[in-house]
C-alpha cells in the first residue's frame, strides 16, 4: 500500500485565502466580470474597459480564471462562471457586488485576530452598538440583494395564504416583509430593528410601495416588547450575532408574543451538529470576536433545542441555502 504523501500544499493555500478575496474583490470593483459580460474576453480586451494595463488585465484575468471565476471557450476568449455571470454583472437584477464587498471593511481587523481573540466579549449588540443611519443604510445597501433574493425564496417555500400579520425580527431592510405583502395583499407586517435600521427599512418600504401593508418599528428585539397580535415571527440571518442564551430567550419571547397557532422561522447560518462545518457559518461567529459581542455560530440542534424549550410544536429544520442557511420552524400550540 502506498503511503499518503503529505505537503504543506492545502495549508499553503489556505494562508494565502485573503489573496484570493483580494482578487475577487478588486475585479469586482474594477467591473471585470461586466466587462466580459459585455464582450470583452481577452487581457487587451478587458484592459481597455476597466481601465488598467494589458499587464495588469493578464494577471487579473489569469487569477480569476484559476479560480474558476472566469473561463475560457473552444476559441480562447473569456466568459464568466455562470454564477458569475448572474451575481456579478452590474446592472443586472441579481447583482451582488455591494454584498460581495460587505466584508470587506473587516480587513484590516482579521489581520489582528489573534488580538481580539484574546479580549473579552463586550456588548450584546457589538458593532451596532451605537448604530447611526448613515451606517445603517450603508450596511443595507450591501445586504438587499441578497435579502430580496432570499425573502422570495422564503414566500415560495412557505404558505402564507391564511396568515394575517407578520413580525419580522431584525428585519433590516423589510425584504422578506416586502416580499411577503406584495405576494399576499391580505397580510401586514411590521419590521422590528434597531431605530437606525427602521429608518432605513421605511425608505425601501416606501420605494416598494409597500408603506400600506409594512411598518418598521424601532426597538432592540433582546429586550424591547414586541408587536402584538402576530401570528408569523421571522427571523433572518442574524443568528451568529448573539450568543445562545440570548438566541434561547429572543424564540421565547416570541413565542410568548405570538398568538395561539401561530408560527416562528428562524432563517440562520447553521452549523453541522457536530460543529464540524459548513465554513461560512463558522467564519460568521469567529467574526463576532472581531464585533466584540456574545456572538456565535450555532448548530441546526442548538436551534431546535432553542424552540423546543420555548414550547414550539413539530419543530422542524429545513434546507434553506444549501451550505450557508438552515430555516427552523415550529408552532405555538392551541390554534
């Protein structure tokens, strides 16, 4: 039997992973992947369109090609990966640039990990602590497309024909409050968010024509009382921001909001329950080290266990985005 050769390759590589963010990000500030969308499929091709030497164009393009970013045809020009061709080119309804860029304030932070490792955790909220809504429209920009995508997902999987009013919990932007109220006339829903994220989330309600069915209401969901007479709770994509004590006792507090039949989807990046992955998750609650709050990354069980102690019935976890959000619901009991 041959013996397994073992090399520093795999380590290598994954020291060297911010190099590979670095290209992705500046092609896509440079507007590469429009670029080739539009027909530019060679290095002097892209270089006269986004504006940098022949030099420079090669060098990117070979890097995002060796990252399977772009590729190549039986005549050698360049074309974007199909995921890139739908998520990457400005201008088009999936474009994803400003979430791709989200992070990438962090950067500098990451490098003195090590450091923020070794302080204690400091807030619930973290980083939003003091919240301003420049920020928070900031933030938004960058999450909304991804939220609009991921809120028509949710009303596609789920009926909501016989529901009448929605909570949407951390709501940010109103996505999936918008989404919702445009496929069902009948429901309300109400955005509860910190006061600068409901200021932000009332102007993309208004810009949706939405202002007759959603409201944006300004409060800390950990600790503020909620909306009354709910009978769906939503919960998305903010899960690795706070600990499990606090995640345990927000799905109670929901729990105790909603009325009798009435159902909570807890929509979050989820650990495998042996910890053992998906990477995305993980690298959301080592973040929080960095945001210096209680967050962390929590396993599908944890969040069952979460809504099971609360007093949900057939709680159940869901496949949500495969690799990256687990959707969890369960219904209050007595309806």
């Amino acid at each position: 039997m041959k013996k397994e050769r073992i090399d520093t390759v795999r380590l290598q590589n994954l020291a060297m992973g911010f190099w590979q963010s670095a290209s992705l990000m500046s092609a896509i500030e440079l507007g590469l992947f429009t670029a080739v969308s539009k027909g530019a499929g060679t290095a002097t091709e892209i270089s006269a369109t986004i504006g940098i030497s022949k030099r420079n164009a090669d060098r990117l393009a070979t890097v995002c090609h060796a990252m399977d970013l772009l590729r190549t045809g039986t005549d050698g020009r360049y074309h974007n990966a199909s995921d890139v061709e739908k998520f990457l080119v400005k201008g088009e309804a999936g474009y994803a640039g400003p979430w791709m860029l989200f992070t990438k304030p962090r950067w500098e932070k990451f490098g003195g990990l090590t450091e923020y490792l070794r302080r204690p955790e400091e807030t619930i909220l973290g980083q939003y602590e003091g919240l301003t809504v420049d920020a928070a429209r900031k933030m938004h920009e960058a999450t909304y497309s991804v939220g609009m995508g991921a809120a028509r997902r949710f009303v596609r999987q789920v009926d909501l024909s016989k529901r009448k009013k929605i909570i949407d919990l951390g709501g940010g932007s109103g996505a999936y409050s918008i989404t919702a109220a445009k496929a069902h006339p009948h429901i309300e829903a109400v955005v509860f968010d910190l006061p600068p994220v409901a200021e932000v989330a009332r102007e993309y309600i208004i810009e949706h024509g939405a202002a007759s069915q959603v409201s944006a209401i300004g409060g800390d969901f950990t600790a503020d009382g909620f909306p009354t007479d709910c009978d769906v709770a939503i919960m998305a994509s903010n899960l690795p921001l706070y600990s499990q004590e606090i995640i345990a006792q927000v799905i109670r507090r929901t729990f105790e909001a909603l009325v009798t039949g009435g159902e909570m989807h807890l929509i979050g990046e989820t650990l495998h329950d042996d910890r053992s992955g998906p990477i995305g998750p993980a690298l959301w609650g080592l973040a929080e080290a960095i945001n210096g709050s209680t967050g962390m990354a929590h396993t599908e069980a944890d969040c069952i266990s979460y809504f099971e102690v609360a007093g949900f019935e057939s709680v159940t976890a869901y496949e949500f985005i495969p690799g990256t959000l687990s959707r969890i619901v369960g219904t209050k009991p007595g309806g």
